[in-house]
C-alpha cells in the first residue's frame, strides 16, 4: 500500500464516519409530525442500513466490486432521499443537511471507484 491509498483510505474513512454522525443527527432531531418528515425518515433509515452494508462489506475484506456495489447502493439511497426532499416544505437546515449526506455519500463512491478502477481496492 502506498502513501497516496493509505491518505485515499483515510478520507474514505473520515467520509463515512461524518455520514453516520450526520444520519444519527438528523434521525434524532427530525420530528415526526408531518408526512414529509416520516418519508423523509424512512429514506434516512434506509441510507443507514445502507452505510452498515458498506461497512460490513469492507471490514469482512470482500472484493473490490462487492465494496464498490455497496459504495453505489448507499449513493443511490442518498440520491433518493435528497429527491424525496424535493417536494416537501422542509426547511433550508434540513434541505442542506440532506444534500450534504449525498454530497458524502457520492465523495465516497467515486473514491472507491478510483480505488477499483486502479485495481487497489
């Protein structure tokens, strides 16, 4: 392993440590008042389990595709949950906060993909 995979692995880490952290925050602090706000919970639950599978997929040393899918999947549930957001009148905290779990969740698919794409993940 390199200087640059082992700075790349530590970035990767770094991102998916502050989507846990920002997933957990918004789960407790969104009331569940309205639709929206259980839709939009249901699509955090779902980006969570999602984050677990790609931890699970990475620490049972699972092939670079297999860590990759997962990496896609959890971008894809973020994606989701983002455009769920779309319609609603959630508040500009709570968009921004949203977009940010997709921002992480795609930083951290495209570095994975870099990693696979150079065979060294």
């Amino acid at each position: 392993m390199t200087h640059d995979d082992a700075g790349q692995l530590v970035a990767i880490a770094k991102h998916i440590q502050d989507l846990d952290e920002l997933i957990a925050q918004l789960l407790k602090g969104l009331p569940r008042v309205k639709p929206w706000h259980r839709q939009i919970a249901r699509h955090l639950a779902d980006v969570d389990r999602q984050l677990q599978v790609l931890r699970m997929t990475v620490s049972m040393e699972k092939q670079g595709a297999e860590i990759l899918q997962a990496a896609q999947e959890l971008a894809s549930a973020c994606r989701l949950s983002a455009v769920a957001l779309m319609g609603t009148r959630a508040d500009a905290t709570t968009r921004a906060a949203v977009n940010l779990v997709a921002d992480l969740a795609e930083r951290i698919r495209r570095a994975i993909a870099e990693m696979e794409g150079q065979g060294r993940c």
